[in-house]
C-alpha cells in the first residue's frame, strides 16, 4: 500500500471512446502527476499540479485532458486515443513540487490498451 | 541534453551480490534517486543520493560519484523477491526528475 490508489487497473476502450483515469492520495501531499510508461522507455512526465494549479504540460497532445480538483484526486479524461498511447498510466504524489528534491509515491497504474 | 543511462537487464543468482549501474547527464544535479517496480505494480523509493559516498540500508546501498556523473545500486544477499526493475532518475538544477528507461534484474535459483 502506497497511498496512492489508481482505478481501474486495467481499461480497453476503442478510439472513438470516452474514458476517465482516477487517481487519490492518502498522504497529505500538494504535488499529484501523470507520467506515461512504456515498454523499456523512461517515464514520461505528462502533467504536474502543485497545490491544484497545473504547473507543467509537457507537449501532451489535447486528447489527454487533466483534472484537478482538489490536492487528494487526480484525473486523467481521455478522448478519441490513438493505437500508440496504449501503454501503464502512472499517478504520484510528493509533498510539494519545486525547490527541493523529494520522493515521489507511485500508485500501481492503469494499463490502458486502445483497440 | 539531459540523459540517463543504465542495462537493460541483468542476471544474478540468489545469494549473491549484483551492482546496477547508471550514469547520468543533467543540466545540474540535486541529486539521485532509485526506485524499485516489481512487474504490474507501482515504483517504490529505495534511496536518496546528493553527496558522494556510499549509503547503506540493510541488504541495499546506493554510491554516487559527482565527478564521474555516476551512481550504483549494490543489492547484498539476494532473493528471488528482488527480482524487478529498478529505475535512476537524476534530478537537475529545476528539480525536474530525468528517468532512466530502468534496469530489469532477474534472479535465478
């Protein structure tokens, strides 16, 4: 147990589908991000929220949309996916986001394939 | 450009000891984490490295070299429940964390 809950585990949608990822933290944090992890790639950092404000987009193509509204809960609304954004959606959190270096925890992921 | 550096796999026997490189290019440097993820489940904190030398926590320990721009995670007496991917991620001048794509080490009886 982490602290950070993600559901579901797992989600097949079709590329016209619309879906949510939800992700909460149980450990008083004010930093929640989205990162994208591939098959023997680095993690992709795609959003930051610090304190609910989105502090980073990092080039994500409109069709993943975060929402933040409150420091506990994180989502992600996904629209009309591509084959290629198949891949294990990771939540985390950190005690703040900035000018120290702090650990982040991970929840377990969504695996999202797109058919 | 910013860039780490570590196998993509590796091959140890239960018991024995194993070292997981990684080096790392950063535009600055506040230090290096490590993490470990077991297959389908999330990363987890092992250490925390900004100064040189050596930390120890029980079977693991984690070394970093500023000047070389390098780190290792050294696993003592291993067990088969070791078996995962352990991922370095550097951590530049912005405190942006810079990930490695991760080392997967499978231990074998």
């Amino acid at each position: 147990e982490t602290g950070v809950t993600q559901t579901p585990r797992h989600l097949v949608m079709g590329m016209t589908n619309k879906k949510s990822l939800k992700c909460e933290q149980h450990l008083g944090h004010n930093a929640m991000y989205w990162y994208k992890q591939s098959a023997k790639k680095p993690l992709e950092l795609m959003f930051v929220y610090n304190f609910k404000e989105q502090t980073e987009n990092n080039s994500v193509p409109s069709r993943f949309s975060p929402e933040c509204p409150n420091s506990s809960h994180l989502f992600l609304h996904l629209h009309t996916l591509q084959p290629e954004d198949s891949a294990l959606y990771l939540c985390a959190s950190s005690q703040d986001r900035g000018t120290v270096a702090l650990p982040q925890h991970f929840g377990d992921g969504t695996r999202l394939s797109i058919l | 450009g910013q860039n780490i550096d570590q196998p993509t796999e590796m091959t140890a026997t239960e018991g024995a000891i194993v070292q997981i490189n990684c080096t790392y290019q950063t535009s600055g440097f506040n230090g290096l984490f490590w993490y470990q993820q077991h297959a389908g489940e999330a990363p987890t904190f092992l250490s925390y490295n900004v100064l040189d030398g050596l930390e120890e926590k029980g079977r693991f320990s984690s070394f970093l070299s500023r000047s070389k721009g390098y780190s290792y995670l050294l696993l003592k007496e291993l067990q088969m429940k070791d078996s995962a991917s352990y991922l370095c991620a550097g951590i530049d001048s912005n405190y942006q964390l810079i990930w490695g794509a991760g080392t997967k080490l499978i231990i074998k009886p």
